[in-house]
C-alpha cells in the first residue's frame, strides 16, 4: 500500500492515474472539501482508499500512514501560498507525517522539493523547501527527495501563465529582471514517471537527486518559445524583479490569485539547473524536449478564460 499526500494538486492527479495503471495499491489523505471534486473516477479498477483529514492533524496522519510501506509525500502550498501557507503544509505538515511514519514503521518516505533549496535561502520558497529537507533526513525514515526543476503540463501554473498574460495584454509581456536566468524545465509526465520508478530504484534510499528536462534555457528564451508557440508575439520589456513583486503584492489585493506570484520570482531569481543526462543515469529514461512537448498541447488552449478563471480561483483553505 501506497500513501499519496496531495493527491489532488497537479503532480498528485497524473501520479495517481499512473499508479492505477500499474494496479499499485494506493490510499491518499484528502480534506472534505477536495472529496467534492476527486480527479479520478472513484469507482474504477484501483482507485485509491480515502482517509479523510489532513496533515495537520495528528490523528488522521496516523490513519493515514498505518498499513503503508511507502509514502509519496506532494502536499504543498508551490503557486499560490503565502509564508504561513507554506510553513504549515511544507515544515508542520511535513513533521506530522514524518512522526506519524516513523510510528508506524513506514518503509520510506519519497518527496518532490526544489532545484535550489537550502534552509539559508534567501528566498522563501527554497528555504522553507530545504527545511522540509532537513525534516526528512533527520526524521529516522528513510527517504528520496527528487529536486526538480520547473514541472510544466496542460495544466501548470507557469507555461499556462505566462500564455495567460500574453493573452491578456496584447502589447507587452512584463519580464523579471534581462531573463537571462538559466532554467530547467521538466515536463510532468517525465516527473511522474521519476517519482513511479523511485519505488524500485533502491539506489535511491536515503538519497536526494537533482533532475530536469532535456535542455536548458534561460527565461527569456523560454518566453520566446511560447510566444512562438501559441503565435502570441509581443514586446518584451524587463523590470526589476523588486517591481514586479510589489506588482504581484498589489494584484492580491485586488484578486483572489495573481498569474505572477512571489514564489515565481524566488524560482527566477538564480539559475536553476540539474545535471542533463540526471533522468536517465538515475531512472532509465529520456525525459521529453520543451518546444516539442508545448506543440502537443499549448495552441489549442484557451489562454484568455483559464487566465481568468485562475485570476478569481480562491486560493485553497488549509485545515
């Protein structure tokens, strides 16, 4: 058995339809609210057992865990979370889980954090990330922390985003800084593959990886590629990163989400890189290539109205 956490986010939804494919056996922990709207068919062949709570209460944390040889730990506050959201899924939901394990003699304990992560950052996101870290390692349970870079898909918070904001002003797109941070994106099918082969990769035991995409590219390239993609052609024009946050700052005053967050800028603030052959030495496969793995998917998409609907998308209420 199986335990997802964050069954329900992006990574969460396509692992568990992966892993119910492979007939794995799986059990995740949900709130009541994210039981309205599972995004799988709870009456298929392998769907997961439900235990109702959430990592910040102890009890359902044990319910959780007892019976589990492994967890998948996904619960995070990546896009949409201020300070307190990430210390209370990120550091306090991560110590309940990690004690709930250890109690119940979890085998071990796999994690996606951060190209970047560090308990000394300067940047939020990647501190609070690297004190997950230090939680897992030190917590008596084995563990796997999968650093990755920038996860991409139809349905992320970045990519689309970015299309979004494109689609929104017809004239200029907003750039942090000259662009010229290094990234590493991965495609989410590529990540989730990652995370379904660490299940046998004994290797992996007490190990942290560092894995992206098959490239990199900096940001203003990036931009350009969804730009060429989507036939969305606009001005670049680049402004401080400082600028943009107090941008962002006053968006969230106005709606319930802005597209560009903080924690997209702590991401772009430095370059963000793994090792390019890291997919393959570590999991056997070749992960897909950025422009071509857009072309699948990006042009088709309604940028205006999912721009929109993610602007007015009450962020989610942690229990």
């Amino acid at each position: 058995m199986i335990l997802v956490t964050g069954a329900t986010g992006l990574v969460g939804r396509h692992l568990i339809r992966r892993l119910m494919r492979a007939a794995v056996p799986l059990r995740c922990l949900l709130t009541e609210r994210q039981l309205r709207r599972l995004p799988w068919d709870a009456a298929a062949p392998y769907a997961p057992e439900i235990v109702v709570g959430s990592l910040q209460d102890d009890e359902a944390s044990f319910r959780a865990v007892t019976g589990c040889h492994a967890v998948i730990h996904l619960s995070n506050a990546f896009w949409w979370g201020g300070q307190r959201d990430l210390d209370r899924l990120e550091r306090v939901g991560t110590a309940n889980l990690a004690t709930a394990a250890r109690a119940s003699r979890v085998g071990r304990i796999i994690t996606v954090s951060q190209l970047g992560a560090s308990p000394s950052s300067a940047y939020s996101l990647h501190r609070v990330k690297g004190q997950m870290e230090s939680l897992l390692r030190n917590s008596g349970v084995a563990y796997t922390i999968i650093r990755s870079g920038i996860v991409y898909g139809p349905e992320d918070a970045f990519i689309n985003h970015i299309a979004g904001m494109l689609r929104l002003n017809p004239l200029f797109f907003f750039m942090p800084g000259r662009g010229e941070a290094v990234l590493h994106p991965i495609y989410i099918d590529d990540l989730v593959e990652a995370l379904y082969r660490s299940l046998s990769r004994v290797r992996l035991v007490d190990a942290t990886v560092e894995i992206g995409g098959a490239e990199y590219m900096s940001l203003l390239d990036l931009i350009r590629t969804v730009m060429r993609v989507t036939g969305m052609r606009r001005a670049i024009v680049p402004l401080p990163p400082y600028l943009l946050r107090a941008t962002a700052g006053f968006y969230s005053l106005l709606l319930p989400r802005a597209l560009m967050t903080s924690q997209w800028l702590d991401i772009l603030a430095a370059n963000r890189a793994a090792p390019l052959s890291a997919v393959f030495d570590y999991f056997g496969f070749l992960p897909r290539r950025f422009e071509e793995t857009l072309l699948d998917y990006l042009p088709q998409q309604r940028h205006l109205g999912a721009a929109l609907r993610a602007s007015f998308r009450r962020p989610p209420r942690i229990d």
